[in-house]
C-alpha cells in the first residue's frame, strides 16, 4: 500500500527548495554584479589611455563642467584645443557607452584646470554615490610630461653641439636664434626647430632652452640641456 506525503514532509521539502533556490538566486546575482564590474573596469581602462593620449597631444585634460558625459565626448569630438588628433577612444565604443559604466549610469568626470591628474568614478552596482561600492581611477600624466621634457633635453644637447661649431667657425660668436643654425646648415632636420610644444627653441644666456609647456621664460618650467 503506497502511503503519501504528510504535510510537514510537504511543508520540510518547499522550504529545502527555498533554500536551493535563495543559494543559487545568490550565485547568480554575484556572478552578474562580478561581470559588471569587469566591464566597468574595461571602460575605465580604455578610457585611462584615451585621456593619456588626449594628454599628450594638448598638454591638458578635457575641461571639467559637471557633465561627464559631455566632458569624455571631448575624446571624440574636437572641442577646439590646440594639437587634438582624436578621436581617442576606439571605434568599438560609441558615446553612449564609455560615458556610462555597465549599469548605465554616467561616470563623473572630475579635473582641475591646470592639473596633471584627472580622475574617473562610476557609483558602482547600487548606483549610489559614496555607498562604499564606487570604483573610482586617478589619470596622472605627469610621466607624460617627463616623456616629453626628456625628448627636449635630447635636442637641447644636439642643438648645443650646433652652437659650438657656429661659434667655432664664427669668431666665438654665439648664434642669436635657432634659424641661424639652418641657415649655416650646422642643423638640417627641421624637427630640432620646436620643442614638444611647437614653440620655438630660445636662446637665453648663450645656450638655447625651451621654455616649457607654458611658453613662457621664467614661468617655472623651462627646459635646459644637460
């Protein structure tokens, strides 16, 4: 005689299955939230080396108005700056998508004028600001900066050597700006007329300097030889 289930045994098996479910209801949302925040790492990555490479093309960072959207579509949208040769963000991510984290939201964007460093933030999973869940990426390009500074102080060297031998068939006399080294063909590659920043190399006290980023003598960031 076959006996049926009783009530409790009813009731003691839906709550086994609660469980099992509740367990893997956990497992699957934390695998989701996991992915998510990969592609939200993605993004942040992909924008990190466009921003460097927006850096080292304009000297600055895209300006900073409170609209991260509008701020990081500076990466593919001109906005007027000197030496912009975007876009900078690969064809693969439209605007909509490396302005937003994987949940949709926007990241903020945030960078003071003047200021080698950015930084990008998402709210992360809860969408929440400051919950303690934000995933948040400083962008410092001051080895950027060194790149280039090192670059000049290359061609500073050269240029000094180009001096020397003007002033050596000159009488001693020292040449009074860059294009004399051209036009005594003691320099041919035009490359050695500008510095990174496509100013003119100076001569200041019988050696010829860069004036840095600023263009500017004495601004602070002038550039000698070795």
């Amino acid at each position: 005689m076959e006996r049926g289930f009783t009530l409790l045994e009813v009731i003691v098996v839906l709550a086994i299955i609660s469980v099992f479910a509740g367990i893997i209801g956990t497992v699957i949302g934390t695998s989701i939230i996991s992915t998510e925040i990969e592609a939200t790492e993605d993004r942040m990555d992909a924008l990190v080396d466009a921003l460097l490479s927006y850096y080292a093309d304009t000297d600055e960072f895209p300006a900073a108005t409170g609209n991260g959207e509008t701020d990081l579509a500076d990466l593919i949208s001109d906005p007027g700056v000197n030496g912009w040769n975007g876009p900078y963000i690969s064809s693969g991510f439209e605007v909509n998508d490396f302005t937003k984290d994987a949940w949709q939201a926007a990241f903020r964007y945030s960078h003071t004028s003047g200021t080698p460093a950015c930084t990008i933030t998402s709210n992360g999973p809860d969408g929440v600001q400051g919950s303690g869940d934000d995933m948040q990426v400083t962008v410092n390009a001051t080895p950027v900066y060194r790149r280039k500074a090192e670059r000049v102080r290359e061609e500073l060297e050269i240029i000094k050597m180009a001096a020397q031998a003007y002033a050596a068939n000159n009488g001693g006399l020292y040449p009074g700006a860059i294009d004399h080294l051209y036009m005594g063909s003691y320099l041919s590659d035009e490359s050695y007329r500008r510095d990174e920043w496509l100013n003119d190399y100076q001569v200041e006290g019988f050696q010829f300097i860069s004036y840095g980023p600023d263009g500017v003598y004495g601004g602070g960031d002038d550039i000698y030889p070795y």
